[in-house]
C-alpha cells in the first residue's frame, strides 16, 4: 500500500529524518515508534504531499506521491500533531468545512458527518464551539475530520497527546473499527504502550533512522535479554540461595533478600513449589515482561521517555 | 474551492464581535471626529470674501468700461477681466463660479434703449454663490446706468456651463470621510490577511494544504474575504456620512460603487501583500501598523493633500489613500464626469494587481512553507 523508500529530509543543520525505508501493508496498523524530534512528524509531512523530500521516493498505493500529489491526497486522510480545527466554529461546522474542500456532494457529506460523528460519540455537541470542547473532545473532531472523504490510509501523528486515560480508549475503538473496516493506518507514538496495543508492526525510529522493525514478536526476538521473575523473601539465608541455584539453574542474581530468576510466566509455580519445598516465605513478586520500552532501551541505550 | 474557504473566513470574521465593534463602530467615531475637526458639520462662519466674477468685455467702449469700474466698487463682488475662451474654460473646470460677458453692442443699446447685450455664464453646481451673484449685479446695473428706460431693459441672460446639481459637499465633509474610511480599512484588512498566519500558528494551514486545495487559492480567498468586509466597511462609512451629515452619496452612486470596488480591490491586495512579507503574528503587527499609519500620513488620510507642501503632495501619489481620497473628491467636491475618473480608478486596480501578484510569490515563499 504504501512505500517509503531511503527518504531523508533536513532543516538547517538537523538531519530530521535519515535514509528510511519501509513499507506498510494494506489493512495493517503501523506504528512509528520514536522518542520526541526522532522524525516521526516530519516523515508523516512529506507521506503527506506537504513537506518535500531531500532525497528518496513515497509511493501510495503505486503512485508516486510526488508527481500525483492531487491524487494521493484523497486517498489518504491525515491527522495532524497539532489540533486543526477552527476553535471559534462549532464541530459541525468545521466538519462541514474540511469535508467541502474534498468536493463531498453536500447531502452526502452531511451524512458522512452524521456517521463520523456517531463513530466517534459526540453528535450531541456538535452544535457547539470548539472552544468549548476538552482537549480530549477535540482530538476526536480532529480525528472526524480527516475522514469524512473515506480515505482508504489514514496518517495519525500522536493522536492522543495529553488526554486523559477514557478518551484515548475511546480513540483506540475508533482506530479498531476504522481498520476492521479494511482502513490502512499509521500510527505515530512515543508510547509503547499504544503501539504494543494497537500496531501489527512496529518501526522504530530515533534520531531519524529506522533502528529496528517487524511484528512486536520479531522486534523482541531482537533482544537477548528474557523475560524474568524478581522475588523478594523475608528471609534468605546463604545456604537457600545455594540451593536455589541448584534447583532453579536460571538464577541468575541475588541481592540481600531478593532473586532474580529468569524464567516465563509458564514457569512461575514450579519455582514456588520450590520455594515452598524449602520453606522460604516470599513478600513479593515482581514480573519483568520484555516490551518495546526495552528493546529501545537496549537498542539505543536511552530511555524511549525521559 | 475558493467560495469554500472565503465563505469559512467570513463566517470566522463575523463571529469575532470585537473585530465588528473595530471594523464599523471605530471607523464611525474617528469619522465624526474628523468631520468636525475640518468644519464639514454645521454653519459655516468664515467671513465672507468678494465673490470673483470673471468679466469679458468684448464691447470695449467708454460705457462698457465705466460701468465695469462701477460695477467692480460693489463689496460682495470683485471683478476680474479676462478672455471669453478662457473665462469660459475657468468656469467649467469650477476655478470660478461665473463670468459675465459684454457683447459687442452693448454701448449702442444703452443708448438706445433696447434690451443689453449681457450674458452671464456660470456653474450651476454653485447654485447659492450664484444666487447672490446674480441679484448683486441686477441690483449694480439698475443703480449705475440709472436711466429708468434702460432699467427695463435689464435683462441678465444666464447660462448655466456645468450641469444643474443639487448641492456639492463641503471639502472638510469628504476629507473627514474619504480620508478616516481608507485609513481605517488598511487596519481592519491587515487584521483580516493577519488571519492567514493565525491558521498557519493554529495548524488549520496545514490542514488546507493537505487537502486537494491549490496554495493559491488559500491567498485568493483572503483576498476575497476582505474585499467583501473592505466593501461593507466603506459602504457603511458612506451611508452612515449621508445620514449624518448629509453627504450626497446618490448624486453620482454609479461612479462611487466604482471606486468603492476599486479601493477595496487596491486594499485588500495590499493587506495579503502586507502579510506575506512576514513570518508571524508580531512581525505583522508591527509593520503593518508602521507602514499604514506612515501610508495614511502621506496619502491624505489624516491631513488633506492641499495642506500639504508641495514635494509632500508629489510623495503622495505612492499611496494607496492618495488616489481613493482624489477619487472621492473628484466624485463629491469637482463632480467630474466617470470618464475623467477612470484614470484614477485604473491606476487602483494596478496598484491592487501588482500586489496580488507580488504577494502569491511571497505567499508561497514564507506562509506556506512548513519548514
Ligand atoms: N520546521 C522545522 N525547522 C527546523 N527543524 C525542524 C522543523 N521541523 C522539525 N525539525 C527538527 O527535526 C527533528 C524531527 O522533528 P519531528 O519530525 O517533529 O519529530 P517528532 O515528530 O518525532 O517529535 C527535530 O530535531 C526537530 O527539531
Ligand atoms: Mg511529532
């Protein structure tokens, strides 16, 4: 559906984005995975026709998005970082507007508005202001807008930057039904989270390269480290770490009255019965679980947030 | 495409009720203001100078000649003697109000008794100058030929050169208007082209651009909204003079609705040139705000061109205020015909397409880049 080929852009002096290449396929959420200023919103300007690229090609659904940029625009619907919306308009209005421009024949747009609006659970207020709107509420119309001329792609920067916890559910059932519906999307985030939830493959990018990507398993078979169990005991005396060790081969630190045991989930009652076996009363479990917050740590060596 | 947008930017301007209270209730005031500073309002109190009558003595007799020298003795009058083709042409370009003309015979008549050769031409623009003219000299003639037979003879043919109106208004009445309207619609236009990097700071720019909109037309209806608000804005000006002081906007609507359109066309061009100058908000603010007040200075806004000295009124003629401020007063005060106004009104429309086209440059080199 979309592919992006050794893309490089520059500002000044800032290499914003660096020779990337991937390629989304249809029906698939993709993610892209990157720290603040990795490239993430300048790669989505130029998928978007608005910004031009240093050097390499984006080709949209086999058209090269350079030379049909009037075409790959309404094949792809964009939902930028920032809210675009006219604050002093109310949302119908706004929607009434954004889906003009694509030459929606108007009865059918009013549809369209009347559904989008359902979709994403605010018909009741679409008489009022913008304005008047939580930053949750506004991140919606901002996502309605970008659809309303069924795009077959549709681009989110950061859809849900600083809204709280109900929203962004809400914006994630809106991304699943959209790509149940057969919608390609592109998903920018600095939150694993989001895209461990969301995306069936990941690219991650920092400092305008591509570091690493694939399906969240690919991406984590990248990384030696394995999922391990932390338990902490009341009580651990010299000889119990010594036959833990030689029960659990897959000890593998200890540290006053805690264990590090390198095991899956899978494992976890086998090392409780041996615990019980020994008669050590355990305080704590702790489950460290490899996710893409790792893998980037173990990539780049930084954390993905500060 | 662009009926789209325009139709958005004026529903947006529209709904700012603190740019409406600036574009249509600030332009009133300063209006008010400005026509009272300049005496366009009320009695005029200014002591009465002789009214000038050109005089054309085409007799050229000892009779002709005394009853001139009489004649001229009148306070209310001064005479001044000139050619009948160029008295002629003088009172047609309303230099002066009337000439008055001795034909050839007139010394014969007097001695005769048979009706005077004496034609007075004048503009009739001036109905209330001539109205005190005209009994002036009846009144001379019966005084200084004295002779009763002659007095009944006394019949002051008048033609009228320029054609009848009803009242020409007072120069302080246009200045006030004209002036203070084209002044204060460059604040509100630069305000409306302002817009256009509000969109680009708020994100709906990029937006537009990521919608199958040509950057062009972005401009192109920034342009058109705020000719739609310079047209409202300085009808409402002209209308709200008539009502108040009595401005006569219907004597010649067709050619005001002209200029009208031309200056909006010429400001607003100037507003989205304005705009695409700059980068931000603040740089517009401060420019626009320099440039217009120096624009309006110059142009005639706030203190009228004949005041000016001379090198000023020649500096003049750069600014957009200059010629709609001309063109009112050759509308209201020389009520020229609209073919001797169309000069004036072509050179707003070049002034207008120079900067539509300068801006579309500049628009595409500073607004729309993202980077
Ligand atoms: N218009 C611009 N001018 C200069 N530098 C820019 C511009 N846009 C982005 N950058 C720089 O490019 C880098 C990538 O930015 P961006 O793509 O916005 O990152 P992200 O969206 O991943 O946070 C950053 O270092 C940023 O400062
Ligand atoms: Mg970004």
């Amino acid at each position: 559906m979309i592919q992006v080929q050794n893309l490089s852009k520059s500002f000044q002096n800032i290499q914003a984005v660096n020779d990337i290449s991937f390629t989304i396929k249809k029906g698939e959420i993709f993610g892209l995975l990157g720290p603040n200023g990795a490239g993430k919103s300048t790669t989505l300007n130029m998928m978007s026709t608005i910004l031009k690229s240093d050097a390499g090609t984006i080709h949209i659904d086999g058209k090269n998005s350079r030379e049909n940029s009037k075409e790959c625009k309404h094949l792809i619907g964009v939902v930028p970082q920032e809210i675009s919306l006219y604050e002093d308009l109310s949302a119908y209005q706004n929607l009434l507007f954004w889906g003009d421009l694509y030459g929606i024949p108007s009865k059918i747009l009013k549809e369209r508005i009347h559904t989008t609006l359902e979709l994403i659970g605010l018909l009741d207020r679409k008489k009022d202001l913008i304005k008047t709107y939580s930053g949750g509420m506004k991140r919606r119309i901002n996502i309605a807008a970008a659809l309303l001329h069924h795009p077959k792609i549709l681009f989110m920067d950061e859809p849900t930057v600083g809204i709280d916890p109900q929203s962004r559910n809400h914006i994630f059932e809106v991304i699943e039904t959209l790509n149940k519906q057969g919608m390609t999307i592109v998903y920018t985030t600095h939150y694993m989270e989001e895209v461990e939830r969301l995306c069936d493959r990941i690219a991650i990018i920092d400092s305008g390269k591509i570091i690493a990507q694939g399906t969240q398993s690919q991406l984590k078979e990248l990384v030696q480290t394995k999922e391990s169990i932390q338990f902490e005991f009341n009580f651990l005396s010299e000889s119990n770490v010594d036959q833990l060790r030689e029960l659990l081969p897959y000890t593998v630190a200890q540290n006053e009255n805690k264990l590090l045991v390198e095991t899956t989930v899978q494992e976890l009652s086998k090392v409780i019965t041996t615990c019980n076996e020994l008669q050590l009363s355990i305080k704590d479990i702790q489950l460290n679980k490899v996710n893409l917050e790792a893998i980037f740590l173990n990539l780049t060596g930084k954390q993905l947030r500060d | 495409m662009i009926f789209t947008i325009l139709r958005k930017d004026l529903r947006l301007y529209f709904s700012d009720k603190k740019g409406i209270l600036v574009t249509f209730l600030l332009p009133i005031i300063m209006i008010t203001l400005f026509a009272f500073a300049f005496g366009g309002v009320g009695k005029k109190k200014s002591p009465p100078k002789p009214l000038k009558v050109l005089v054309v003595d085409k007799d050229a007799t000892t009779a002709s000649q005394e009853l001139i020298a009489k004649l001229n003795s009148i306070k209310t009058i001064q005479l001044i003697t000139s050619e009948e083709e160029k008295a002629v042409d003088l009172v047609r370009k309303g230099k002066n109000i009337a000439a008055l003309i001795f034909e050839k015979g007139f010394s014969d008549a007097v001695a005769a008794d048979t009706d005077l050769p004496i034609e007075l031409k004048y503009d009739a623009a001036r109905d209330f100058q001539m109205r005190i003219i005209h009994s002036v000299l009846k009144e001379g003639f019966k005084y200084h030929l004295g002779k009763v037979d002659v007095i009944n003879n006394i019949k002051l043919k008048t033609t009228s050169l320029i054609k009848e109106s009803s009242t020409k208004a007072h120069p302080g009445l246009v200045q006030a208007v004209g002036g203070t309207a084209i002044m204060m619609l460059l604040f509100s236009i630069a305000a409306i082209g302002g817009g256009l990097l509000d969109e680009k700071e708020a994100g709906t720019l990029k937006r537009l651009l990521i919608a199958p909109v040509k950057p062009l037309y972005i401009l192109l209806a920034k342009m058109g909204t705020a000719m739609v608000v310079s047209i409202l804005q300085l009808s409402a000006m002209f209308v709200f003079a008539w009502l108040a002081f009595g401005l006569p906007i219907f004597m010649d609507v067709f050619s005001l609705i002209l200029l009208i359109l031309c200056i909006s066309f010429a400001v607003s061009s100037f507003g989205v040139f304005l705009v695409s100058t700059v980068k931000t908000r603040q740089q517009l603010q401060g420019m626009s705000t320099i440039i217009i007040i120096l624009m309006s200075a110059i142009g005639g806004s706030m203190i009228p061109i004949n005041m000016m000295p001379a090198f000023m009124q020649k500096i003049a003629i750069i600014s957009v205020n200059y010629w709609g401020i001309e063109g009112f007063f050759d509308i209201f005060w020389r009520q020229l015909p609209l073919i001797a106004m169309l000069p004036k009104m072509g050179i707003l429309l070049a002034i207008g397409l120079g900067m539509t086209l300068v801006s579309t440059v500049l628009f595409k080199k500073n607004i729309i880049a993202i980077e």
